[in-house]
C-alpha cells in the first residue's frame, strides 16, 4: 500500500468516527454551487433530477463512501451540472447548434478488456474520424476568457488519481487527450453504468436497467453535436462496453448507427474487468468485497454476451453488425481496421494505415502491463465460467485462449491490447 493509501485510510477511520460520512449529499446543494460557480441558472428542461437523486440516494445507503468518495461524488455531481448549464447557454445563444445531423456513427462495443479500447484508438489515427476526449468530456467547452488550459488541468487530475490507485495507468493507460467511452457522456443526466463501476449501488443499477437509457442517449447526441459545433463535422467513432445494455436506445436515436462487437474469449477477460473494477472502487469505498465483485461483473457480462447473440439474431441495424475478433486485431492491427472500413463500404486511407502501423511498433502493447490474476481471489471457476459462457463462444465462433502453464490455479496474465 503507497503512502498516500496509507494516510487516505487514516482520513477514513477519522471522518468516520466523526460521523463525517453519514451526512448524504443533495441534488439541491449540488445544483446550487454549479449555478454559484458559472453564474447560470437555467438547465432548459432538466431530465436529471430523478436520476440524480436516486444515485446520491443509492451512494449514501450502499457504497459506504470514503473520504475520498464523498469528495469525489461531489465533484463530479457540480461537475455535470455546471456543463449543463454551459451547454444550455450556448444553445440559447445558437438555437441552430441542435439541428446538426451526427451521420452513421460507429459504435464499437463488447466485452470490457476484449481490445475495443485498443480498437478504438486505432481507428483515432484516421484523421477523418473523431470521438470524444477526455479532457472534453470533463470540460466540453473552453474558458470564456483566458488561455485554454483544459488538457493540463486535467493531465493533472489523472495523475492525482494514479497517486491514490496506482495499478489503474497499467490496467487502463489514459491521457487527457486520449478517446473517452461514452458512458463519460452519459453521466452528466446521470444516467450511466459508469456509476456503478466506481461505487457498489445495486439499487442504482436496477434502478437505471428498468428505467432504460432513452434519456442517456438523447444527451448523448446532444453532446456530440456541441462537440461537432466548435470544431465541425467529422465521422464520428465511438466506444463503450456498456452499448450492449441499450442496443435498443442506440438504435432509436442514432438509427443509421455502425455497430463493431469484438470478441474475445470471456473467462481471458473477466479476471482482468473484475480487477479494474476492483482498483477504481477501492479508493471511494471504506467496504470493499472482491467476491461480490467477481459475482456481479461474471453475471453482468453474461448478460452482455446474450444481447450480443440477440442482436445478432435480430439483425435490426441499418446496416450489418461488424464482428472483430481480438486474437484477429492483436495479430494484424492494419488488416483488420481495413476490414471494418470494408464491412461498411469505407476504405481505410494508406495514410492512415501507416499511423497505425506506427502507433504499434511504438506501442506493441497498448500501453497496458502485465498482470497475474487468480480466479479464487474473486471467488470464481475457471471451468464454471467457461460452462456460462460457453453459448456466446459457439455463436461467433471465439477460440478458447490457453492458459499459463500450472493448471487451474494458476495465475493468468492480461496483457497488451486488454482494454
């Protein structure tokens, strides 16, 4: 454990003995200091306070906040509401902003840690496409006054972050100006799973599966098109694991929607999500239960896989699902980009096809190291997982991946294009 784990765990036993962490946070208290802090007040007609409510509600019941989750809830809560309220001010001031067309955006989607990160930013070296940053999902517009300092600032509170979760650069390397998954996106009406991989709310989650993610999408288009109003249009390219849990929203607002799953063999990835989700949660919670970790993310996941082999069935996109297979990208990067231009009548530019080239030899593993992870830390079977999953494996085909020498306890390794 770093030192600044250490002294965070002193905060915690503090704070809590001083009753600190009971006092829950209200929407009423978030929204007044974003309105305090931008000198805006009005939200237009604001879809948010439901779902704000209900995961301040669920944080402060389940997710036994630390120090640094209470802090971290509270930013992010002034956070969303303050771009909102900029956002709404830039559409009153062009009304025209809302009716520029996204135009058959590609999704990518699949299991989280089976290459759609590595994927995604391949395809970012194909200048005619676009996708959301980081630092502009944290701050999707400039200053008004003063040099725009918006990727240091947050290069900065990457790095903070790393001090207090050091393993997180080497399960997930990220930049401020890498590309952002768009549950980022999402989280500012506050409807996104990205909540409830960084706190355990399962009355949010339920919450937020029976209320679908209509809402969530709706802004989500409206995010791009401010995104797609400062700086023009583009093809946009985007990508989130959590697509596969509203397929049936993405279709609805986005219905020229390009939808890639990449496959990979589940059980190679699922020690390697249970971990990251581990890593991110232990720095907001007092409480952290690695088993029910493993038994959450091993369900969720499969239920992913089952909508993937519905929507397949379904076929119910414009065009065509375009399936990429991991083993596939890692053994030849430029080759299957190219296909995935193909599938959708595009043609890879050779300019493009050398970047990528390039981003490989500089980078053959992504950026991501190597981890040694060992199914009964989670509290999970290597040989009853791959029983679950077995049905998805059959339906497209997916290669079991061999295992490190040493048998069913042994450690396994997750490496280079996890993500």
């Amino acid at each position: 454990m770093s030192l600044p784990q250490r002294l965070l765990g002193v905060a915690d036993r503090l704070a809590d003995g001083l009753g600190l962490l009971d006092r829950p946070l209200s929407p009423e208290q978030l929204i007044e200091t974003a309105c305090r802090r931008t000198g805006l007040s009005d939200f237009g007609e604001p879809s948010f306070d439901g779902a704000l409510r209900r995961l301040l509600d669920a944080c402060s019941a389940e997710a036994s906040l630390s120090v640094v989750g209470q802090s971290a809830l509270r930013w992010d809560g002034v956070r969303f509401l303050s771009n909102l309220l900029r956002m709404r001010a830039a559409e009153r001031g062009e009304p025209a902003l809302l009716d520029q067309p996204i135009v058959a955006p590609i999704f990518i989607t699949g299991l989280p840690r089976s290459g759609t990160t590595f994927l995604h930013r391949l395809m970012m070296e194909d200048t005619a496409n676009r996708g959301p940053r980081v630092f502009e999902t944290i701050a999707p517009y400039p200053p008004a006054r003063g040099a725009d300092r918006r990727v240091k600032r947050v290069g900065r509170q990457l790095r903070g972050f790393e001090r207090i979760a050091p393993e997180f650069r080497s399960l997930h390397p990220l930049d401020a100006s890498s590309p952002q998954e768009c549950c980022e996106i999402n989280a500012h009406v506050f409807r996104s799973l990205r909540f409830d991989t960084t706190y355990q709310i399962p009355s949010y989650r339920e919450w937020l599966d029976n209320e679908g993610h209509l809402e969530g999408y709706l802004f989500h288009r409206r995010f791009l098109q401010h995104l797609q109003h400062q700086q023009g249009a583009r093809r946009w390219v985007l990508k989130c694991p959590d697509h596969l849990f509203a397929l049936r929203e993405l279709r609805t607002v986005y219905p020229d929607a390009r939808v890639v799953f990449v496959h990979r063999d589940p059980v190679k990835v699922l020690l390697s999500v249970t971990r990251l989700t581990e890593v991110l949660r232990q720095p907001f919670t007092r409480r952290l239960d690695r088993a029910r970790i493993g038994r959450d993310e091993a369900a969720r996941w499969y239920d992913g896989t089952l909508r993937m082999i519905q929507a397949e069935q379904e076929q119910p996109f414009a065009e065509p699902i375009c399936h990429v297979h991991h083993l596939d990208l890692i053994s030849d990067p430029v080759a299957t980009v190219e296909a995935v231009y193909a599938h959708f009548g595009l043609m890879l530019p050779e300019t493009a096809a050398r970047r990528i080239a390039q981003a490989v030899a500089e980078q053959p593993n992504g950026g991501y190291g190597r981890h040694d992870y060992r199914f009964e830390d989670h509290g999970l079977d290597e040989e009853a997982e791959h029983d679950r999953f077995r049905a998805y494996m059959v339906a497209f085909g997916i290669e079991r991946e061999s295992r490190p020498r040493g048998g069913r306890r042994a450690a396994v390794s997750a490496g280079a294009s996890a993500g």
